[in-house]
C-alpha cells in the first residue's frame, strides 16, 4: 500500500477553510477516484513541538491506494478539476509526498 | 483523537535506517509510551509530486493519542531515551506537528 501525503504550509495569515476540506473538496477527491482510493484521512494542525510554535502544516490529507499506478490512474483523469478546487479553500499551495506504508 | 507526526527532512546524502527505525526504535517507543499511545503507524518516503523529484520526508511516524495531554504524560518521563535513539537511525533532526483528527 502506498499513501499520497497532501500537506499545506502553515504561516501568518494563511486561509486554509477546514469545513469546505472536510465536507466538500475530500468527499469529491472520493467520488472522482472510486474504488483506486481506498481511503483516506484528514488533519488539523494544531502545534508545532515547542510550547506555543505553530503546526508546519495547516492542513493535511493522507490518500490510500493500492499501488502508485493506481493512484495515478484513479486521481490522473480528473487531477484538473481537483487542483481546480484548490482555491476555494486555500491560497497555499502543498507539499506532496508519496510513501510506502511500512506499518499502517 | 490527535496525531503527532514525525517527518525527517529528505536531501542528498541523508542517512535513515529503515529497518531500525520500524524493527527497534518505533517498538521501543511503543513500549515506552504503553496505553498513553494508541497506535502509530510508519512510512517510507519514495517520491515528489513530479517525476524524478524525491520525498520531501525520508521517513514519518505519526502517534495516535486520545489527547495532547495524552501524549505528554506517556512521552515526557520517556522523551530523553527515545530522543537519544535518533542518531542510532538518521543524522537528521525531525519536523513535528501536532493535528487534529478531522477524519482518521
């Protein structure tokens, strides 16, 4: 299983709208890959390590699949409209990062 | 629910044991933190968003606790054992954040 990691920088005066993520932009995510997304999961950054330092990332999600084939052709197709979304509810831009899961 | 993620900065000429890190430190801390840790689970950076790019993370663990309080009372008695482990797997020093569970 490989997992695509979504991660929105953090930073003064970043807009980051957790509910339109949650309820709106992931669920679409979903319907658009189907089956090739197994799952995924949402986070709210809420600190950093030290008492009152930031979380790196406002936002993050983690994408499920299979292999990164199937990634790639379950989020491909519609990776225009996704990326599309972006702005209603961000104005950062994320890091990506594909892992392999070595314990789930 | 809260995550406490652990991501170590990738680049050229990084060291990251893997399997120490998955096969000794991640059940040491396990051991350690007992209870208080709920469960964790483990990646392996293989990739960037764009062909060829490498993971901005050679290597993430993220720590699943009923709460930031939680995570303290189970990690702090133990944070200096398991902080001196690190050099026995990387020469890189973690990024942390806490989040939220918006969606596990």
């Amino acid at each position: 299983m490989i997992k695509v990691s979504v991660m929105y920088p953090n930073g003064p005066g970043v807009r980051f709208d957790h509910d339109y993520y949650r309820d709106k932009h992931m669920p679409m995510l979903k319907s658009r890959m189907g089956e090739s997304l197994r799952f995924y999961t949402v986070d709210k950054g809420l600190a950093g390590a030290a008492p009152g330092e930031p979380a790196p990332y406002v936002g993050m999600c983690h994408l499920f699949c299979d292999s990164v084939e199937a990634f790639q052709a379950g989020f491909g197709p519609h990776a225009q409209e996704i990326m599309a979304d972006i702005p209603n509810y961000t104005d950062q831009s994320p890091v990506i990062q594909i892992s392999e899961v070595v314990k789930g």
